[in-house]
C-alpha cells in the first residue's frame, strides 16, 4: 500500500519524511538561540504568531551545524512545535515503505532515525523519523 512522503535534503543526501508528520514548510528567518540548548537546538523562531524550536537536523544526524537556516518542515509533537532544517524540499509523492534489512549500515545518526526505506527512479531514499531527532529534556 502506498504512502506519501516528502522529499527532502540533508547533509547532501535524499531522504523521505512520513507526510503524516508534516505540519507545513516554510522559509526560517531570524532564529534567536536558547542558552544551554542541547547543540541540535539551533534556537527559537516565530512562525505565523507561534515560537517554534529550530532544530539543526544536520547536526542531529552527526553531520556539525549547518550553514544559514533557509528551508524548515513543520512538525508538531506532543502539542510542541518544531522546524527541521532542510538543504532543499522537493515534493509530496506515494511510495511503497519497506523495512530496513537488518545487513544495512548507516552511519553517524541516520540509524537512531530511520523508519525504512523508499525506492525512487531505483535509488533507496532513507525514511527519517522526525521525532526521533527531537533531544529529550536534561534533568535539572
């Protein structure tokens, strides 16, 4: 059975996120840093009268910070905002979702996200569990 998925980029490479989880995309402009963030938070940013957290996805994968916040996929969980950063967004599109093959070796953080795997033009494009790249809350 088919299921839509967004096209993006990140740390040059193709991915898919489940549209399930997307909220909207949006161009992120001033993002203002939150003190003692875990280093994945590139800070906070107003969105359409709400502050979202940014989060440096690039980072979170173990790929350093990116460059100047652009492009953003809108998430919402737990009743919480948050904007990935992407590279570049393609398209929304139906795929077949298939299970990752337990021989695949992903390195730096991709393998803490993944939750599958797309076939696009005969090209394997990692399905990234957005929530999974959301840092949990450090106890005081």
């Amino acid at each position: 059975m088919s299921e839509l998925f967004l096209i993006a980029h990140v740390a040059g490479r193709a991915i898919a996120i489940d549209a399930d989880q997307v909220a909207s995309v949006v161009d992120i402009g001033q993002v203002v840093s939150v003190p003692r963030a875990s280093g994945v938070v590139r800070g906070l940013a107003a969105l359409r009268s709400r502050v979202v957290t940014v989060i440096d996805t690039q980072a979170a994968l173990g790929h350093g910070a990116a460059g100047t916040p652009g492009r953003a996929v809108i998430a919402c969980f737990d009743g919480h905002f948050y904007a990935f950063l992407v590279d570049a967004l393609e398209d929304v599109a139906p795929f077949e979702r298939t299970h990752l093959s337990s021989g695949m070796a992903l390195d730096h953080g991709w393998g803490s996200c993944a939750a599958g795997v797309i076939e696009r033009d005969g090209e394997p494009l990692l399905i990234v569990d957005l929530v999974r790249l959301v840092p949990m809350p450090i106890a005081a």
